[in-house]
C-alpha cells in the first residue's frame, strides 16, 4: 500500500493504486476526486469552512461513542477525538482541495475528511507515516458508525445553524441602523407614491417603520426555518434503515451531539428514510432567503431613486458619498452601495434557485444532490450577510434627507388636494381641482377658508 518515493507515495483503493503528494494529509480518495473533478477556478471544499467543521464535529461525537460502547478502543478513539479537535482550532484549508460539488451524493467530503483525520492520528499519536492508514483506517474507524448520507446531512445542518448567526448578527445591526434613523428623522415629512404618482405626505419614520416590519418577519420566519435544522438523521446511516448502524450509537447519539454544542435543543428526526430521501428542511431556508432577497432588493430599488438627481430626480434623500461615480463625468457619484445590495440578492436568489431543484431531481431512496444545495444555502448566507454588512455601514448609516425637496414635495398639488379633501370632502376637493385648472394657489386658497 505504501511505497517510498520523494513526491508521492502509492496509495490504493477499490478502483486501483493511484499516487498521491507525499505530504499530503488526504488519501486515495481525496486524490482520486481531485483527478475527476478539477476544479478550474471553482469553489474547492476548503472555502467551506462551516461544512468542514460541521463534519469534524460529527467525527468527534461518533469516537466518542463508539469509545463508550465498546466499538472502538480507548486509544484510537481518544486520537480521532484530539485530531478533530485540533482541525477545529486551526484548520489547514490546503489539506481539503475536493471540488464542492462532486458526484456520489457527497461521498469525497466525507472521505476528505475520513482521510485527514486519519493521516494525522495515525502520524501523531502512532508514529506510523502517512498513507498508512494503521491503526486507524478512515472507513473502519474514523467512519464507524456514521456514513456519507447521515454524517454530511447533519454537518449540513451544523454549518447552517452556525452561519446563520452572522447573518443574523448583520440584520440586527441594518435594523438598528433604520430604528436610530427613523427617530433622527421622524420629524421630516415627505411625499409618498402610489404608482410612481404623488400621493400622501408621511415622515420618514413612516416610510423606515415599514422597512423594519419587512426586514424583522423575515429574519423571524428565517429563526424558524433554521430551528427546524435541530432535528438530525445523525444514526440513520446510509439511507436510514435500522441495523445499519448499531443501536447503541443511535441511543446515545443525540446525547453526545447535545453535549458537544452545549445545547438541549438537538433532537432525532421523526422518519430517517424521509431525512435521506428529502432535503426540503435545507430548502426550506433557502426559500426564506429567496423572499428575504427579494424583499431587500425592493428596498435598495427605493433607496436608488429617493436619492436620484441630484437636480433631475427624485433627490429626497442623500446617501454618503463613497466613489466617483464615472470615469467621464466630473461631479457624478452614483448609489452604489444599495446597487451592490441588489446585485448581491440577486445571486442570492439564483443560488436558491438551484437549491429548489436538488428537490425535483432527488430519486428514489438517496437525494444525491445535497453538495449543489449545501455550498450554494452557504454562499447565498454569506453572499446576503455581505450586502446587508455594506448597506449598513456604507449607506443606511449615514444617510440624509434633503430638507428642502421634501418641503416643497409635500405642499404640491396632490398632498394640498388630500388636506382639503379631509377638510370639506372628496367632491368639494375634486370640484376645486377641476375649476382650479392645476393652480395650485387657487386650492390652497380654499384650504384657507
């Protein structure tokens, strides 16, 4: 199995012997994915951080347990635990370079991962040297117990939960931001729209307080959609049949998994066939994330054009200025910030679109599709948490309203029109308009009266 050499060493598998980098801490496995499928600039399995320590985790527990009940001995399983926890302190992306997205339902994450841990147990706990894979093997001790299905699934639902909180943490602070502005500027009046045609007059506050019950539903309907991620298969090993795992683990598996979050809140799935077969509590964030996106494009959209002109547009609101905004027009400095709010959701959204399908494409007993809906929810997180961060610091922040606009705009023909309306009637008003001929002093004059 093993053959001494200055760059490689000779590893082997079911499918054949294959050379793989001498001081690489990954395997035949790893090696083989990296074969076929090259990565050509795409995502490699390292820039998932979340996953990776998502499956470390599930290692570790499973050690643990398989140390208790007598599966696995005290020394091999004591040097799992050490290494997965020294991978989650500091963790070599170089040593996980699989593609993200690899055919095989997410088996080359899992063996990635079985591999490494592996390599360095066996290296610094045994002396033996790498690709050795004695005493610890990665399937028949670092994988004891779990498989790709259960193990990625509940790694899937540990880097969700865990990514969820920055993106949480960065909606708290944009509704912070809109509550501290809403109240500086609850005093300024401007126009509103219906139909891009003038209709009321509302404060700012008015027009933020809405923002805020938009941005606080989704986050809260978001909460609940990643509370459901509490529920695992971790146990129902390969497509959640019993037996396939030994019902000593399964006993003790949530327990464990309790005790390594310092949590109450993890509990077994209610049918691990369905865990294997579906994946719609995933999807179901992601469709969260879809609406919320689209909900925080339709308030950057506003932002772009209260803040147009600054003479021709709308110029209700200034937004700090952050860049020139043309390499050719002296003076001219666009908004940005809220456009790469909307450029941001909109990946989000096409990323959750590809979610969506790994449901329609799921077959029989095994959706094999998680690693397109695993990497694309943990960049749609990401990607959101980055344009909300931006917004916040770079716009919402530091905005202004224009005084001056917003005066005149709310004592134009329509506001005046509404404020005689609520004070002679609907007809009376709409009587004045038409004699008025759009002379405005002419209304005004009878709002006098």
């Amino acid at each position: 199995m093993l053959t001494s050499a200055k760059s490689y060493r000779l590893e082997s598998d079911l499918i054949g012997a294959l050379e793989v980098p001498a001081q690489a801490l990954y395997g035949v496995q790893t090696q083989r994915a990296l074969t076929l499928y090259p990565l050509n600039g795409e995502k490699p399995l390292s820039d998932y951080p979340q996953l990776i320590r998502g499956m470390l985790r599930v290692k570790k527990i499973a050690a643990r347990i398989n140390m208790a009940i007598g599966e696995l001995e005290a020394p091999m399983a004591e040097a799992i635990i050490n290494v997965a926890e020294q991978l989650l302190s500091d963790l070599p992306p170089e040593h996980f370079p699989v593609h993200a997205c690899h055919g095989g339902g997410g088996i080359s994450t899992n063996m990635n991962v079985n591999e490494v841990i592996a390599n360095i147990a066996n290296r610094d706990h045994f002396g033996q040297p790498l690709g050795a894979y004695e005493p610890i093997h990665p399937n028949d001790h670092t994988n004891l117990n779990n498989s790709t299905s259960d193990a990625q699934t509940t790694a899937c639902h540990f880097a969700v939960i865990e990514q969820y909180q920055s993106l949480s943490a960065a909606t708290d602070n944009l509704c912070s931001a809109f509550e501290t502005q809403a109240e500086q500027w609850r005093d300024v009046m401007k126009i509103s729209r219906t139909c891009l045609q003038d209709a009321v007059e509302i404060s700012f506050a008015d027009l933020f307080s809405g923002y805020l019950s938009l941005i606080r539903r989704n986050q809260l309907r978001l909460q609940q959609d990643v509370d459901a991620l509490y529920k695992l298969n971790l146990g129902g090993n390969i497509i959640g049949r019993a037996g396939d795992c030994s019902p000593a683990f399964v006993e003790r598996v949530i327990e464990q998994v309790n005790l390594e979050f310092g949590s109450d809140r993890f509990s077994h799935s209610e049918n691990l066939f369905d865990c294997s077969q579906n994946h719609d509590d995933l999807i179901a964030v992601a469709n969260r994330l879809d609406l919320f996106a689209r909900g925080l494009i339709k308030i950057a959209k506003d932002f772009r054009l209260m803040s147009s002109g600054p003479e021709t547009g709308f110029g209700e609101l200034h937004l700090p200025a952050v860049q020139p905004g043309s390499s050719a027009m002296p003076g001219k400095v666009n908004p940005t910030i809220p456009e790469y709010l909307v450029q941001c959701c909109m990946q989000v959204c096409g990323r959750c679109y590809a979610i969506q399908m790994t449901q329609d494409h799921g077959e029989l007993d095994l959706n094999v599709w998680q690693a397109v809906l695993i990497h694309n929810l943990l960049d749609a997180l990401t990607c959101l948490e980055n344009g909300i961060t931006a917004f916040t610091d770079h716009c919402v922040s530091g905005l202004e309203p224009n005084a001056e606009r917003n005066e005149r705009n709310i004592n134009t023909m329509i506001p005046t029109l509404i404020r005689l309306k609520q004070k002679r009637g609907y007809s009376f008003a709409s009587k004045v308009y038409k004699e008025s001929q759009g002379d405005i002093d002419a209304v005004r004059r009878h709002l006098a009266e």
